[in-house]
C-alpha cells in the first residue's frame, strides 16, 4: 500500500504567546483532505479550504451532546500554568482553539488531545486514536489578528448552521 507523505508547516513554540490551533478527527480525512495536503497551495490557503470543508462534511463527525460539555469542562478546568483558553468551538469533527501558550506547544496540543480522546472514547464506548496526529497552528501577531481570530472561532458553528452552536462555543468576552 503506498503511503502518501504530506507537508506540514513548522509549528512555533512560542511561550507567552497567542496561539491558534486547529485539530480534526482522524475519520474525517477523505480523498478531498488528501488532495489539498498533496497540493501546492500555500498553508494558508490549505487551511482556509480544509476549514470549510469540514464545516460541512459529516465524515469524521463525533462531537455532540454531552461532549461538548465534557471537553470544555476539561480544557477549562485545566492548570493555568500550562494555557489559558480565549476562545474555543468544538465541531462536530474538528476543534478550534485560541489559547495563550504558558508551556511547550507541543506538550499543550498532548493535552488537548489526549485528555478529549479519552474523554470521548469513554463516552462513545470505543478505544484507539480519536484524532489525527497532525494539527494547525498560527501565532497570534497583535491584538487586530487576535479579534478577527476570536470572531472566527466565535461564529463558526453559527456560520455552518449548527442547531446547537451556542453549545459549541467558549469565549472569555462572549
């Protein structure tokens, strides 16, 4: 079987910084996802398209109900020291997060990974890996950048025409 590299943009641990991240379930990459990893299109211009993509693909989709509640109670409740979140929307098969980075990147995306997995794998009565490995981040570069990035992840379920969308999103200044 011929397994297909994909190109992933350099992540930039940035302690004390702003950070936007995006993670997607593992079920949902299809042909369409591949494409575009595949593609020359700039990482910017990836994301944008993947983003609404998966706004409306079912593929993949497993966060609803008490799920929601159940991962924002988690990344919420958890030690400051590590992140704080800003803004988060949780779709029904990718999460989008601002968060002010207080440790190593990689270990803030760990815990936001592994804690929901295990979270949604108890819930949903399965086991194995629940998200794909690779994630997006974009550093915040000033208080502009931060707005139109809190706007996004605040409207996103509304924009996708989700039901429960105000169910979906956590703002600091909602």
């Amino acid at each position: 079987m011929h397994k297909m590299n994909y190109s992933h943009p350099i992540h930039i641990n940035a302690v004390g910084s702003y950070q936007f991240i995006t993670f997607r379930t593992k079920e949902s990459l299809d042909s369409y996802l591949k494409k575009l990893y595949a593609s020359k299109e700039t990482e910017k211009i990836k994301q944008y398209k993947m983003d609404i993509h998966l706004d409306t693909s079912k593929k993949g989709a497993l966060l609803y109900g008490s799920l929601l509640k159940e991962i924002k109670d988690y990344y919420l409740g958890y030690n400051e020291n590590i992140f704080e979140i800003e803004a988060l929307s949780i779709m029904p098969n990718h999460i989008h997060i601002l968060l002010k980075q207080n440790d190593n990147l990689s270990n803030i995306v760990r815990i936001l990974k592994g804690g929901s997995a295990h979270i949604i794998n108890k819930s949903l009565g399965r086991h194995g890996s629940i998200w794909s490995r690779d994630y997006y981040d974009k550093a915040i570069r000033d208080e502009k950048h931060f707005q139109i990035i809190y706007k996004y992840i605040k409207y996103n379920a509304i924009k996708a025409g989700l039901d429960d969308a105000k169910d979906r999103f956590y703002g600091k200044y909602e």
